[in-house]
C-alpha cells in the first residue's frame, strides 16, 4: 500500500494518481478516471479534481494508495 502524506489540507485525485507513481501525467490520470477505473473510499469516482482528504483510500489498477496527515 503506497502512502501519500498531505501538505495542505487535502489534495486532488489526479495529483495522488500522479503522486504515487500509478500514472505518468495528469492526461493519463484524467483518462484512467473517467473510464471508471478509479475509486475512491470503494466508490467509483469520475471526478478527477474529487478532493482527498486524510484517511480516503483510493484503489486502482490493483494498488491501493492511503492518505495520511
């Protein structure tokens, strides 16, 4: 399981994505998103700007990424 540690307050799903390494640009991660791939808190989620906050858990592509504070 990959963590991503927040430095604000939240960060966007196409920047975790981006962040963990499971795509390699944001057009690559909007893409992945809107088919459906993606989801969040077990949800799929269509949104690449969703917001995440600590303790969301985002699943794709047999990984998982968790966010922390």
């Amino acid at each position: 399981m990959e963590t991503i540690k927040l430095r604000d307050e939240f960060i966007k799903l196409g920047q975790a994505l981006k962040a963990a390494g499971l795509v390699e640009s944001g057009v690559d991660a909007k893409f992945v998103i809107q088919d459906g791939l993606v989801k969040v808190n077990g949800k799929v989620e269509t949104q690449r700007g969703k917001k995440l906050y600590a303790g969301d858990e985002v699943f794709f592509d047999g990984k998982t990424i968790r966010i922390t504070e």
